[in-house]
C-alpha cells in the first residue's frame, strides 16, 4: 500500500529545480505556474541562493512547485493516501486533484505573503530540537514561552518562538539546531494570516480527493475536498502533528512512502520513527526508474 508525501519548509535549496528543467515539458509547466503568480520561479529554482530562498514568500511557492513538477514526472494516479507537511499540504492536495495545480500556486504564493507579514509584526524563528526525552523537551519548551510547531516523531520537535527564548532553550540530553525559516510558523503569531487565506481558498473550485489525504491536524483522513482546504488554511496558526499522520500511515497498513522532491526530509523521519514502512526519496529526475518501480511494489499505479 503505497502513500505520497510532500515536503514542507526548510526543504529548499539553491538550485533545486535545475534536474527537472531539462525536460521540456516540465520546464512549460514551470513557466505557466510562473506566469499564474506573477514570480520567477525558474530564477528561484536555479540562480537564487540560500539567503534569497529563506524568505518565505519565496521558499514556499518554490517547494510546492518543485513538488508539483516531480509529482507530475512520476505520474503515479492512484495512491492509497496522500500527506504533507505543513505548506507541503497544499502540494497534496493538488497531487489528489482537490485543486488544480495553478490554484495550488495561487494558494501558496498568498500564503507566503501573509505568512512574511504576519512575520514581520513579530520577531521570530524556529529551531528543531534532535533527540532527549520527549516529556522534557516539551517541558522545556513550554517554560520558555515557546510552542512545539512541529511534533515531528522520530525524535524531533520544532520549537517556535521569539529569537530571545529560542536562545535559551537547551533540553537536556538533546540537540538544537535553528531552522532557515523567518518567523514562528504554526503559532498565534500567524493568526493575520489566516483570514485572507480563508478568502482566497473559499473562491477555489474543489474536488473529490482521489485519494484520501492525512491532515497534520491530527492525523486524521479526509475524503472531502472543502474541507482539505479548510484544514490547511487553519494549520497556518496551529501545530503540524506529522507525529500523527506517521501513526496513521502505520494503521492504515501502508507498506512504502515516496516523498517528492525536495525530498528527503520525510523520509528520513520515517525511517527514525515508523521502519516498517520502506521510504524512496524522489530527489531528481536519475531517480525516476526506481521510484516507478517502488510504486509498483506498493500497488501504485
């Protein structure tokens, strides 16, 4: 039983989109989602470098088109359930045809807006804390006024917060690595965000999922297009639980998981935290054989 995901921020980098250009169809692809949100994707997949990426206005709409552009090179039609995390979400549902893609870049390209406004009323970042008890990390975290944004599984935890208290969070027995993210995604701070993005995703003309879809909210399955974006749009100000949606994977007898590109992220957690269920990570087009075949293995098609 085969399950799709897409990756969230953080999974950018310079570059990233160069393998997949060379393909002429996919590079039509990229231009017609350039022109639909006015942006120069091909300059952000190719030329940009990691500091111009970082902005978030720019790093989502560039991972969910890469996504898109590997999603359609693999051509998989029918999953048994399709996840992504935090703005990979929008990815998935483009991948299960709630919406189109073009709707899907008009979505993200607003919701990086809204998301670098809202950043900016408030100093913030993000930081992943690897390993140590997860009561104590918790605890931890919640002391210094932060908010777990990400409950990832596998031993991490994305702490959100101010930079002042990002500083002095220290865990015992764990690791803190900061994120190239600007601002505290998943937390009250992007509350001014939710309200346009609710305006713009209720004009949207949605489907049927093909496959059902994991919500980060809380693992739960979706099987109604409305309600996806719904979801999405009030994910923006409250926590990923990807923690969650591996429990569900694992439950709902899901054998093998291909993240799209950029991937590797998603996979590596489900390799730490569910290893019974095999991953592919489908990082460029030299990948493709094998990730067909990976699909076939899973009963995709």
């Amino acid at each position: 039983m085969l399950a799709l995901l897409a990756p969230g921020q953080g999974s950018q980098t310079p570059g990233m989109l160069t393998p997949w250009l060379a393909d002429p169809e996919l590079k039509k692809l990229l231009d017609s989602y350039s022109a639909a949100i006015d942006l120069d994707l091909e300059h952000l997949g190719v030329s940009a470098d990691a500091e111009e990426i970082k902005d978030t206005a720019y790093a989502q709409p560039l991972i969910v088109a890469t996504s898109l552009l590997s999603a359609r090179a693999l051509s998989i039609k029918s999953a048994a359930f399709v996840a992504g995390h935090s703005v990979g979400e929008i990815s998935a549902a483009a991948i299960a045809g709630v919406i189109s893609d073009i709707d899907a870049m008009k979505l993200v390209r607003a919701r990086g807006r809204e998301m670098a406004k809202a950043a900016a009323l408030t100093e913030g970042g993000m930081a992943a804390v690897l390993g140590g008890d997860r009561e104590t990390v918790l605890k931890a975290i919640s002391d210094l006024d932060l908010v777990a944004a990400n409950d990832n599984g596998g031993g991490q935890i994305v702490a959100a917060g101010s930079l002042a208290a990002l500083s002095q969070l220290a865990p015992e027995g764990a690791r803190v690595r900061p994120l190239a993210v600007a601002g505290a995604f998943h937390t009250s701070q992007m509350e001014p965000a939710v309200a346009p993005l609710r305006e713009i995703a209720a004009a949207l003309e949605v489907h049927t999922p093909r496959s059902p879809i994991i919500s980060n909210k809380a693992g739960n399955i979706v099987n109604d297009g409305r309600e996806t974006l719904d979801l999405i749009v009030n994910q923006i100000a409250n926590p990923v639980r990807w923690d969650l949606c591996m429990e569900q994977l694992q439950k709902s007898g899901v054998t093998g998981v291909i993240e799209v590109a950029p991937a590797g992220t998603l996979a590596g957690l489900i390799k730490r935290a569910v290893p019974t269920i095999a991953q592919f990570a489908f990082k460029s087009p030299a990948d493709l054989d094998a990730a067909r075949e990976f699909a076939k293995e899973h009963g995709g098609a």
